[in-house]
C-alpha cells in the first residue's frame, strides 16, 4: 500500500503483503501402445488458467520431437468433471527403428504457467524395414535430331511405409549424381495393385550442350526411404551411345 502525503511530510509505502501465487501448468495423462508395428498415443491435456482452451503438445520419442498437435476432441475422462472443451487427443505413427522406444508428451502453456512434461511411457515395437521399390525403362534416340543420342528416363518409386507419399529420387549417370527431384508424375500405369498416388518420374537427358560420348554408360534410379527401413538404389541399365 502506498499513501499520498497531504501537507508536512512524504508520500511513502505504507505496508507491504507477500503472497504466494501457484503456477497453472499443463496437465493430463497419457496412455501408450504399440501394435502392428505402429505406436499409438492416447491422452487429454488441460491447462487450469483456461479450461476451455485446446492446448498444443510435442510427442518425443526417444528424447527426439517428432510432432506437434493440438488436442481436438472431448475427453470421456475429463466430461463427468464438468470440463467441457476439446481436450482429447490421438495420434499414432510409424517409427524408424525396431525396439524400445521412451515416448513422452509436453504440454504447451497457456496463461500463468510454463510449458510441462505431462507424461512418459516406454513400449517396444517390430517394424518392418519397408526400403523404397520401383522400376526404371531408359530409352536411347536421337530426339532432338541433332546426330547425337539423347536418353529418356521412364521411372516410379515409392515406399511400402506410405504408398501416397511421393519419394526424392536421385539420377546417376556412370556413378555420378546427374539429376534429382520428386517422383510425383502421375503413375497410374505402373503403380502395383493398392498402390495409389503420383509416383512417376520422367524427364530427357542430353540436350543441345549436354551431350553424352559414345560408347557403354549406365544409368542408374536412386529414391530415399521414409518410415522404416534404408534408402535404396532401385535399379541400374546399360545403355550404349
């Protein structure tokens, strides 16, 4: 309290109270499963300063983040407390590697509080390695009709781990990274049966001022993995000029 003098005298501080003022940080449970290979994250998270707010949360695995939602369902535990919201949450994915896995959630602060670390669990999965298939046609001609050989590459690749997802690839030409891009051409006539998404690549190799030599080449189709299992060298072709 401070008081405002009045004639003879200074205004001053008159008394002073302490008092303690308890953090509202994130809290909630979490429940984890690992099955089929997939791990599987179940949990609700509330923040007291604001019992109406959906709150974001990290999931980590192994002590690495790898994803950032927010909570976007009603809680079945949290309804017969008269917390209404959207305080539920789901969320499952894939891991890289096979074995034991410390999965924990942290809950982003809202109001008067600090980010926490609302739960941890440790489960064990088997993934399958899923490396990258696909398939490559080079075709040799004279395209441009300039007496040099031009090549035409005709490719897809994709991953088992997530057949929708368009892959990076890389074109080697005699051992050497000769160009690169996302195989997201469309693909229908080659994908395999279940297969959906654009995972096509096709571009021409030699232009005016970029011409091959003559003689043995080999072109080979690299792509990158996703999820579980390696990048891959997909397949190799002799060609000759």
């Amino acid at each position: 309290m401070f008081g405002n003098n009045i004639g003879a005298g200074q205004s001053g501080i008159i008394a002073c109270v302490y008092v303690g003022v308890e953090a509202k940080n994130p809290r909630g449970d979490i429940v984890v499963e690992g099955k089929g290979g997939q791990i599987i994250i179940n949990g609700w998270l509330i923040d007291d300063s604001d019992l109406s707010k959906s709150l974001g949360y990290w999931v980590f695995d192994n002590g690495q983040p790898i994803a950032y939602h927010v909570t976007n369902a009603p809680s079945p535990y949290l309804h017969p407390y008269g917390v209404g919201g959207n305080h539920a949450f789901g969320f499952s994915y894939t891991p890289a590697t096979s074995g034991k896995h410390d999965i924990c959630v942290l809950g982003q602060n809202t109001g008067f509080g600090v980010n926490t670390w609302i739960d941890c669990d440790t489960v064990s999965v088997d993934v399958a390695q899923n490396d990258p298939v696909g398939e490559l046609v080079v075709d040799v001609a004279d395209y441009d009709a300039n007496g040099w050989n031009d090549l035409f590459v005709d490719a897809y690749a994709y991953d088992p781990n997530d057949p929708s997802q368009s892959l990076r690839i890389v074109l080697f030409f005699d051992g050497q990274p000769i160009e690169s891009g996302i195989a997201d051409y469309d693909s229908r006539y080659w994908n395999p049966s279940g297969i959906n998404g654009d995972h096509g690549y096709y571009t021409w190799l030699g232009e005016e001022g970029y011409e091959f030599s003559s003689g043995s080449h080999q072109v080979c189709l690299f792509a990158y993995n996703i999820g579980a299992g390696r990048d891959k060298l997909i397949q190799c072709e002799n060609i000759t000029l």
